[in-house]
C-alpha cells in the first residue's frame, strides 16, 4: 500500500521483460508466471475455483492481475507458452515475513500480542515443500495456453486458530488479542479449490500443524 511503483515495478514490469525475452531469444520457452489468489479479493465462491471473477482489493492483487494479463497477451499474440499459478498463504522455512515471522518477533519480547482483525478471518495455507511439488506437476503434466491453477492446501484455516497453534507450538504464554480493525488490502476469507492441480497428480503432504513445526525448528536454529 504504500510503495506502489515499486510494487508494479516487481509485479508487471518484471513479467513483461521476461516474456519479451523469451519472445525474442527464446519463443519455445515456457514460462511459470507465480501469481497469487490476491487477484480473487473477497471471492464469493468459497472454496473459490480458478473461474472465478478477479476482483483484488489491493495493489498487489491488481499487479498480480495485470501480470496474467501479460502472460495472456503474448500467448495469443506470439504464441508464448504460459501458465499462471495463483498461490494461497505460503510459509515454510526461510520465510521473515507474514503471519508466523510476525508472531515469532512480537513474542520474543512481549508478553501481550495485539493483531489487526477479528480472528476470524480465513487463509489457505500451504507449505514451501508443497508448491515446489506443485509446480513440478505442472512442468510435467500442465497446460501452457494462459491457464491458470491454484496453488494451497485446500483447507481454510481461521487466523485466530492457526496463531494460536503457533504460539502454542513455540511455547509462549502471553495474551493474545484481536483490535478488530480491518487492515486496507487484506481479503476476509481465502480456500482454494485445488481440483485443477490434483488432476495433475499433485496433493499436498504436509499438513498446517507440521509445516508449523517445521517452521518453528527452523526458528530455534536462528537464536
């Protein structure tokens, strides 16, 4: 929200010289374009399919958009493989942004944690390990004319819930609370329909409370 050039700059601007690349030095490439379900906004659809309308209500979301766009002009235009996947909530270990990096700083020195929301805002979450799998499913058995699939576990998870499995996975026995103040550009409630990327032979392995785990291992490692 507020560096939105440089936003556009890593979003669209990006994705275009690749494809521009690939048109002029390398037109049998195919290209992975990772998106994301910010382009869904608040879907109505629950759990929401990739026919879904785009509506993003961030411009991150509408730069996620405008970057499927690109990748639908220079396949109809110049014949460019293409696919987009659109990726849930993804976590894993090495992440030092989002929900569980937030908590984990926030805990370290605080005994009382206050989150934006209600908590009972809802995310697909899906681990690091898993959209690696993903995208090699897609590699070897997905569509390259501007098709899109969605990439999460398939399960929606409210916020409240899975922070308080993370706190009590790292043992931490503060107070958490919710302001109830809705943060500009986050969406309310995210599950995916992940029948598209099954049919490609992919399911996810690892559930939240594991990938949890494996986070917060990783997290002792760094102190």
């Amino acid at each position: 929200m507020k560096n939105p050039g440089r936003d556009f700059e890593l979003n669209v601007h990006n994705v275009f010289l690749l494809l521009e690349a690939i048109r002029e030095c390398a037109p049998l490439c195919r290209f992975i374009n990772l998106s994301s379900a910010a382009v869904y906004g608040n879907p109505l659809e629950k759990p929401t399919t990739e026919f879904h309308k785009m509506a993003p209500v961030s411009p991150y979301g509408f730069h996620k958009m405008f970057a499927e766009n690109i990748c639908s002009e220079y396949f109809q235009f110049y014949k460019i493989q293409v696919c987009s996947l659109r990726i849930f909530s993804a976590y894993g270990v090495g992440l030092k942004k989002q929900i569980f990096w937030d908590l984990y700083l926030r805990t370290r020195n605080s005994l009382s944690i206050e989150l934006f929301g209600t908590g009972m805002e809802a995310r697909d979450f899906i681990y690091i390990d898993d959209i690696v799998n993903a995208i090699d499913c897609v590699i070897e058995n997905g569509t390259f004319n501007a098709s899109v699939y969605n990439l999460a576990g398939g399960k929606a998870w409210h916020v409240k819930q899975v922070a308080e499995i993370f706190l009590e996975t790292i043992k931490w026995k503060g107070d958490l609370k919710f302001s109830g103040i809705h943060r500009q550009g986050d969406p309310d409630f995210w599950q995916a329909d992940i029948s598209r990327i099954r049919d490609l032979g992919f399911t996810p392995a690892i559930g939240l409370e594991d990938g949890i785990q494996k986070y917060v291992k990783w997290l002792s490692s760094l102190e």
